[in-house]
C-alpha cells in the first residue's frame, strides 16, 4: 500500500531535488492538497494530476515516480493526490473518518459495509470526476445521490478538491494535461467534438502502448472540462490491468511505470508548440 505518509515522504525527497512543492487548497476534511512543480515557468506547461477517484491510489506514487525522474527544463505541475480523504477512506476505512455523524452517513452509503476499499468519491461521497462544468450530470452512469461512485454532486465544482484544481488550472494555463486513472490501459481524448492535437495524442499513446480511443459518452469530468474550455490537448490515461484488482496493482507499479516513463518528456515536448 502507498499512504499519506509515503507520499509525505516523497514529496520530501522531491523538494530536495529542487522542486517546488506548495498546496493547492484543502480537501472537504481540512487536508491539504499537495502539488509539485520541476522546471520552467515560462513557455507552454503542462500539468497532470492522479487519484482523483479513491480507489485509483495506485497512480499516485505512479505519477510522483514519473515526477521523481523528470529532468527535463519545460514546466510541469503534478498534483499527486487530489482526492486525499476518499484515498484514506479507501485504504483505512472509518478510522480515517474524525465526526462520528460522518461516519454513519459513509457507512450508511457504503450498504453498511465496513470495506471501503471500492469507493471511488471523496468524503461527501461525490464523485470528483463527475463535477467538472462539462455537460455536468450527462454520463450515461451519472447518479442524483450520494454513492460510492458516480454521485454528480449539488452542483458543477461544488467540491473543495475540484475548486482546487480548476484554481490551479486557470492560474498555470497548461497546453497539455494529463488525467491519470486506473484501470485498463488505454487512452481516452477529446470531448465531444472537440478533438486538439490528435497527433501529440498518438505519440503519448504510442509511447505507453495503450490504444488511444474517443471518449464520446464522457461527462463531468476534468479532461472533459479541460478541453472544452481551453480547447487544448487533454489525456485520460487509465493504467493496470483489468483483472488486477485495484488494491493490488501496487505490485504491478514497476511495468506501468515503465510504459508511462516516456509520457512527461513528450508531453512537455507538445506543450511548447501549442
């Protein structure tokens, strides 16, 4: 298991190479949300983000591993962890959890089971990757209630995690973003019938060996509202094997990293053209 403190400690060891590491804002719970930033401020960035769905943890110490050996000089703004309580929630259950009527309100949600280790939303049980502005409430799985996934919430950005992010987004403008989920080794671009830089896309996808497909039925997510409003090249690029369930692709990091130890340095790459 990567927790909190794994990624504490290698936020540590990120600033001690030289980067810049500074919070982005604070989740439902009061937790800050880490972001970490190598290279230069000027020209195109491009900024990625993982574990925005709570039981997707394993992309965190994916992407901090892919940030740990960037050396390249073109910005990069990474934020490991956006959904903080919901990963908590999924790797420690209720104990993570400080208002007992908290509590009782997740248990009664999760169906009364202790097991959170399925949950995909935060501590409000939203679905972060719902409640973007992008044709909001539109998926085909989109549910009105709170749920351990899907839930679109009240309203678009009505989440402190996701009000982080778009903050973040609209001060850095990046030409390229990179939204890394698991599971099923594939690549997910444009929004409806916006489609940029189809050809960078390919080369990204080329590089991990995952297919790059059209994400026609997505709705409400941050690639979704990436790329309508900047209308510039935003990747969703789900990693792991299906078969593997999630608490275990941990010991599968060492092979997705390697088929994602090439994306930054084409990424960066694209953004300076766009």
């Amino acid at each position: 298991m990567y927790t909190l403190n794994d990624l504490q400690n290698d936020l540590e060891i990120l600033s001690s190479q030289g980067a810049e590491i500074f919070d982005i804002g604070y989740t439902l719970l009061g937790r800050p949300i880490p972001c970490v930033f190598k290279g230069s401020k000027s020209g195109g960035q491009t900024l990625l983000h993982a574990s925005i769905h709570a039981r997707e943890w394993v992309t965190t110490p994916l992407v901090i591993e892919m940030m740990k050996n960037y050396t390249g000089t073109r910005g990069v703004w990474c934020v490991p962890m956006v959904n903080v309580d919901g990963v908590l929630l999924a790797q420690q259950g209720l104990q993570s959890i400080p208002e007992q009527s908290l509590k009782d309100f997740l248990l009664e949600i999760n169906n009364g089971s202790n097991n959170f280790s399925l949950w995909k939303a935060n501590a409000r049980a939203v679905d972060l990757n719902v409640n973007f502005n992008a044709r909001w409430g539109e998926g085909a799985q989109n549910v009105t209630y709170p749920s351990p996934a899907n839930y679109i919430g009240q309203f678009p950005f009505s989440e402190y995690e996701n009000m982080a992010l778009r903050t973040l987004t609209e001060r850095v403008k990046p030409s390229v973003t990179l939204s890394y989920h698991a599971k099923g080794n594939v690549i997910y671009k444009g929004f409806g019938c916006i489609d940029p830089d189809v050809e960078c896309a390919q080369r990204i996808a080329d590089s991990t060996g995952y297919p790059l497909l059209d994400s026609s039925d997505s709705a409400g997510g941050y690639k979704d509202w990436y790329v309508a409003t900047f209308q510039k090249l935003g990747l969703t690029i789900e990693v792991g094997d299906n078969d593997t369930p999630y608490d275990k692709l941990i010991d599968f990091l060492p092979q997705i990293y390697e088929h994602n130890e090439n994306v930054l340095n084409i990424a960066t790459e694209c953004a300076q053209k766009n």
